[in-house]
C-alpha cells in the first residue's frame, strides 16, 4: 500500500485550513477515474494543513488504512462500495460515534452518494470535504451486524447495469470503426429492438413471495398475504421507514406502509438487497433503525 504525505505549500499555508486529512484511495476509483482522482488530492492536499495520501490494493489494505488514521479526519475518495465499506468497518470498531466520515463520490456506482447529498464532481466534493459541516444521519442494523445506509429490498431487484459505450461512439472510435462494422452493429440493434416484449424479463426474475412483516412487534403483513416486495428506509428521528406492495389481481392494491424502530420480516427462505448488496437466503432477518448513528460530512447549506 502506497502511503504519501503532503503539505499545502508555503503561498498557500496562509488560506490553507489547519486540518489534518487521511486520504484513502479505493482502487477501482484509481482504475475507472485517475484524473478525477488525481484533482481531488490536489484539492484536498491544497486546502488542508496536512493531508497524507493512501492508496490500498485491496480491502484489507483499506480497513488498516482507516483503521490508522490516528487523529487524521478520514476522507474516501470512491464509488458507494467504498462508502459501505468504511462506515461499516467503522461500525464494527464502534467508531462510528466519534468519526465525522468525508467521501469524495468517484465510479460508475454514485447512486447512494447522491441520494445522501454528496456532489458527485471531483472539485465540487473535494471542497465539500474542507468547507462542509458534519451531519448526523440515521442507518439501520440488522440482527448479524450489517449496516444499511439507504433502503433494504425484498426481494432483490437486479442491480442496473452500466451502459457501456460502444466502438466508435466517441471522437475518437469513430474514425477507428469500419464501415462493414458499423453495419453489422445496426444490423444486430435492429434485430434486438424487434424482439417481443416478452423476452424483456429476463429469467430469474423475483415474483411475488409470501413473508411476514412486523414493525415494533405489530403485524403488517402475514403468510397468508402474497407481495410483489418489500421495502425498509432509514427514515428520521431513528425510525424506519416500511412499504409492502401487495400482489395485486384485477384492482391496483395500494401499498402498506408503517413507521417503527424495529423491522422483522420472515418466511421462507428469502433473498435482500441492502444499499448494493445482496444478501442470503435467510429465513428471518430484523433490522434496527438508529438515530444519528454516523456522521457524514456534507455542503454547508
């Protein structure tokens, strides 16, 4: 693991806030998106009195990272995978309480960053991180210690996959594309696009599933019940936010929502995805919301 400390210039030293950084570098942020990385150390090492830089290869690489910070504020420079990582490393040392975590959101995978209030441009995120002030924001955990910052879902709606730009979709594949190429690509488009709906679902597709769902030990929805899903929020006041969307025939049923602190739901054994990631099968999980449980460093408003 590549370890570099830097110091804002003598010219700068004056406007250069008195703040210690640890900056840590996810991998795959270095790999998808090395110059919005490289501008976002520059900014940090610029505004900051004392910023030192790590660049992990790998997860474990990245838990001793944090898990050295000493007194250095902690800022991640990565996509929402790297965020889950560190609060949830934080949360398994039981730091979450005393650190205010910085993100500077670089990837394909922002989704979570933006819902939370982070900019997603390197230089806009990067003076968030010096100039924001620390919210304190609720999350749930669940019964094996698994922590979800955005919303649990059952059962687990696919993951979108990022659209790749094709060979010649640029200034420069453009003129690198041959013209018999180019044919067989729209060719190939035509014949995709002319395909019946139902080949749109693809196989293994969730259908409807029969789970009980309790808030606060109160039943909201029983076996007998079949649901198209079930969803679990983080919401405010250290509550959790709950929506069952009940299979419907005929009639849109309209869905069923409750507020509580604690969140069960069983049944058979059954697949989640929480934040990104998808977890089990399980055949009961519960999940507690807790308030202002970490802390988040965001743009002053």
């Amino acid at each position: 693991m590549a370890e570099v400390a830097t110091s804002a210039s003598s010219s700068a030293n004056s406007s250069a806030r008195s703040v210690s950084l640890l900056v840590v570098v996810d991998p795959v942020a270095r790999r998808m998106d090395g110059e919005s990385v490289r501008i976002a150390k520059d900014v940090l090492s610029a505004g900051a009195s004392h910023t030192k830089v790590c660049l992990p290869d790998d997860p474990e690489e990245f838990a001793r990272a944090l898990g050295r910070r000493g007194s250095r504020r902690p800022v991640v420079i990565g996509d929402d995978s790297a965020l889950l990582r560190a609060v949830a490393l934080l949360h398994r040392r039981r730091e979450l309480a005393g650190c205010a975590l910085s993100v500077v959101p670089v990837g394909s995978a922002l989704g979570l960053a933006r819902s939370l209030g982070l900019p997603t441009g390197a230089v806009a995120a990067a003076r968030a991180v010096l100039d924001g002030a620390e919210r304190r924001l609720d999350l749930l955990v669940d019964d094996s210690d698994g922590v979800v910052l955005g919303t649990v879902g059952i059962p687990p709606v696919p993951a979108p996959v990022p659209v790749r730009a094709e060979a010649g979709s640029g200034p420069e594949g453009a003129a690198s594309v041959r013209p018999w190429l180019r044919t067989c690509q729209s060719l190939v488009r035509t014949l995709a696009s002319s395909r019946t709906a139902r080949t749109a679902v693809a196989p293994g597709t969730p259908g409807p599933a029969r789970l009980r769902v309790e808030v606060d030990g109160v039943t909201l929805v029983d076996l007998d019940q079949p649901v198209e899903g079930v969803s679990v929020t983080p919401g405010a006041a250290g509550v959790a936010v709950v929506e069952v969307r009940p299979l419907s025939v005929g009639a849109q049923a309209s869905p069923l929502t409750a507020s509580g602190r604690t969140v069960t739901v069983s049944g058979a054994h059954f697949r989640y995805r929480a934040d990104a990631v998808v977890s089990g099968p399980v055949g009961t999980r519960t999940w507690v919301a807790r308030e202002g449980a970490w802390g988040l460093t965001l743009p002053a408003e």
